[in-house]
C-alpha cells in the first residue's frame, strides 16, 4: 500500500512534534512495510524536516 499526501502529512507533524515512534507505527500500518524499512523512512523524512528550516 502506498501512501497518499494524507498519510504524509501526519506522519510529518509526528515528526515534527517529536513523535517518531508513533511515527513509524503509523508508517507501517499505512504500507505493510516492517520496523527497519519504516524507520527508515521516518529517519529520511527527519533529515528532510531538518534541512528544511535551514
């Protein structure tokens, strides 16, 4: 399952409010992946977020 622009935005201001665990448990549930691709990808959006605001 792939995610829409929804999914992305919550899984975004979870990140942002520090909420990255909860994060990954909503980015796994969205696409089925498991806990290392979904961390991944939490990882990934996090290092856009921060390069982001600089």
């Amino acid at each position: 399952m792939k995610m829409d622009s929804r999914d992305i935005e919550k899984v975004y201001q979870l990140l942002e409010s520090g909420q990255k665990v909860i994060a990954i448990k909503e980015i796994r549930e969205m696409t089925g992946l498991g806990l290392v691709e979904a961390k991944r990808i939490a990882d990934n959006y996090q290092i856009f977020i921060r390069n982001r605001r600089n």
